[in-house]
C-alpha cells in the first residue's frame, strides 16, 4: 500500500511538473510573436525617427546652429577640390587593393548580411542581446539610407569624375552622375559603426569600426565618386542615425534614464546642415 501511494504521488508530482511546463512553453512567445514585435518596433522608431528633424527648437539656438552648419559647411567645400587632386595624384595598385576592400564596407548588402545574421543568431539561440543589435543595424540603415537617398535626389550635386567642379548642383535629379551628396556608401558605414560601436561599448572596438568605417569614407574620395564634403554629411547622417536607435532602445530598456538625443537635417545654400542635439 506504502509503494503504491509512493507511485501516485510520484506519478502526480510528474504530471504536475509536465502540466506546469506545458503550460509555460504553451504561454512563452513563439518565434513569429517576437518577431512581429520588432517589427512593430521598428514602425515605431521609423515615425520618431522622421518626425524629429520637425521638432521645432528655439529660435536662438535655431540662428545660432544654422550659422554654424552654413560656416562649416561653406569650409568643407573650399577643400574638396585640392583633397580630389590629392587623392588622384597619389593612387597606386597596392592601395587600390585597400581601397576596394574598404569600399565594399559601404555596398548595400553588407548590412543587410549583417543585420539578418545578428538577428538570425540572436533569435536562433534565444540571445536577446544579439537579436536586439541586428535590428537596431537595420532600422539604423533602412533610415539613414531613406534620408540620403532623398538628400542625393534633392540637392543634385554633380560626381567629380564629371567635370571636377565642386559647386555643381543640379536640384531635384535621379541621374546617377547627379547624386553625389551625401554619400551613401559613407552613411551605411558609419550607420553600422554607430550602432556595433555603442552596443559593444568597449574603447578598442569602437576604435576599430570607426577605422573601417573612415576607410570607406576616403575609399569613396579615392575612386572619385564623392567630394569630401559628400562623405563628411553621409558619415554625420550614419553616425546620427546609429546613436539615435541606440537612445531609443536605451529609453525602452531604461525608461526612468533622461533620453534628449535628436538630429535635424536642414538645407542651405551650400547644401545640407546637420544639427545633433544631446
């Protein structure tokens, strides 16, 4: 009788066990339920991410960082022209080789690659971390991309390998030659550099992917597709872009910690002012 009550309770224990458990992978979100959140996280950062730039500031720091972006700006472009010469009087085969390797940072497939495999992995193996930094690379690509893609069609700049003319500018156009400004392969860099650099949060690393991420910037002067001005605004867009997902991300994790990041993108005269706030 002993062994007998000794098996129920055995037996009942077990099922209560394997009820509970049941119950609990029955409860969990699948893999389709988290993805389908991130997706609408994403929408979510893509309506704050577009709406900021419309955030109107103060009408004094307004003046005051449009004077400043209208300055620098002005500089940058007095530069491009002698940096162009220096860069096609100093090309060889050895540092082509480089150069084309550093390029190919900037082409549109790398962050897609990267940001499926982030989040493949982080899904895959239940690592939320990794999961999180795939998406955070994608939105920060799929916005900057969109903001440069539209900077490219608006201010018209012509490409350098046309007629070396720093102050071309052709608005509104969807010729290839005629979308030098910003660069794009400059803003997916950076957009990625941006966001690996601040996930991983270590010195040396950022030190690192920002390297790389500057070598696509003068891969592209060196090639002759971009002025200097072109890759220095894709990078500020990339860079932006990176840390505001990143600001957004940290606001969710912690909504108690003060979050002020925002960007402007304003046109100018010379072309484009980019204005963060922190």
């Amino acid at each position: 009788m002993k062994q007998l009550k000794s098996y129920s309770l055995a037996i009942l224990a077990i099922f209560l066990c394997t009820t509970e458990v049941f119950c609990q992978a029955k409860n969990s979100p699948t893999t389709w339920d988290i993805f389908k959140v991130d997706v609408g996280i994403g929408f979510s950062d893509a309506g704050r991410y577009f709406l900021t730039p419309f955030q109107i500031p103060s009408v004094q720091s307004s003046i005051t960082m449009g004077l400043l972006g209208a300055s620098i700006g002005t500089s940058i472009l007095e530069f491009d022209e002698p940096i162009r010469e220096i860069a096609i009087s100093n090309q060889s085969d050895n540092f082509s080789k480089v150069m084309n390797f550093s390029n190919v940072v900037g082409e549109i497939y790398t962050p897609i690659a990267l940001s499926a495999s982030l989040y493949g992995i982080g899904l895959f193996f239940d690592e939320p971390s990794t999961r999180v930094t795939g998406r955070l690379v994608a939105e920060a690509f799929i916005f900057s991309g969109i903001t440069t893609t539209l900077g490219k069609s608006l201010f018209g700049r012509t490409r350098p390998f046309v007629n070396g003319d720093a102050h071309s500018f052709a608005w509104f156009q969807l010729s290839e030659p005629q979308l030098a400004l910003p660069s794009g392969h400059a803003t997916i860099a950076f957009s990625m550099a941006s966001v690996l650099s601040s996930r991983i949060d270590n010195i040396y690393a950022s030190i690192g992917l920002y390297a790389i991420a500057t070598s696509t910037a003068v891969a592209r002067i060196y090639k002759d597709k971009h002025w200097l001005s072109d890759v220095m605004l894709g990078s500020a867009i990339g860079i932006a872009s990176g840390l505001y997902v990143c600001s957004l991300e940290e606001e969710r994790t912690n909504p108690n910690k003060n979050q002020s990041f925002r960007w402007q993108l304003s046109p100018s005269l010379n072309g484009v002012n980019l204005t963060v706030h922190w």
